[in-house]
C-alpha cells in the first residue's frame, strides 16, 4: 500500500457503512484520485506538495505514524493533511458503492436522466 493509500485509509470517514470489499473499492479510487490530482498540478505546486510529503513521511515516522499529531507540529504540515483528506474523503463520497449506501444516484445517471426528461419536454413543445 502507497503512502497516499495508507494516508487515505485514514482519512476515510466510518459513515457510511459499507462492506470491507466495497470499501477498499473506493480506497483504491480515492487514493488514485488523490494521486492523480497532485500529479495535474502545476509544476511549482506540485514540487511543494511533493516535498512537504517528503517531509510529511518523515515526521509521520518518527511521531508514531499518527497523520492528526503530525498536523500538529506545523502548518504547512497541517495544510498538506488537509489537502489529502480533503480529497480522499471526496473521492470516497463519489465513489458508486458508497453513493448506493447514502441512497443517491452517480453523477452520470442523474445526467442521463436529466437528458432524457429535457428530450422528453422538448418533444412535448415540438
């Protein structure tokens, strides 16, 4: 497990409940998400993200592995745990098996049914 996963995993919330293999499903997606987003940012943005992760890994190391009491130690620490936990937990409340557990539609199938009433409601006019 990468380090983002392993940040990841501990970012995730406990709502909503759902099973251990539908949960790693969306870890695996949020950590990629979390990854691939660091790795689209411009370059002097993600030399700094990179580095303070560098720095985030060694700290996190020496404290105990405890991501919250890193963040404690430094702001620029605590923005960089803020930045991953902020998109691992909205990678992981898009994710479709935990859409399902909350009741909601993925975004594609609400535009899909979006569509298909507005061709609906056009027809009617036309």
């Amino acid at each position: 497990m990468s380090f983002i996963a392993r940040l990841c995993d501990r970012a995730l919330p406990g709502w909503p409940a759902v099973d251990a293999e539908s949960r790693a499903c969306a870890l695996d997606a949020a950590a990629e998400f979390v990854e691939r987003e660091i790795a689209l940012a411009p370059a002097h943005i993600r030399a700094g993200i990179r580095g303070l992760g560098l720095l985030f890994r060694a700290v996190m190391a020496v404290s105990g592995g405890d991501p919250d009491r890193v963040a404690g130690l430094a702001p620029p620490l605590a923005r960089y745990w803020q930045l991953v936990r902020q998109l691992a937990i909205l990678a992981y409340l898009d994710h479709p098996a935990v859409l399902d557990a909350i009741g909601m539609t993925h975004g594609a199938a609400r535009q899909d049914a979006f569509r298909a009433a507005r061709r609906r409601a056009v027809e009617a006019d036309g």
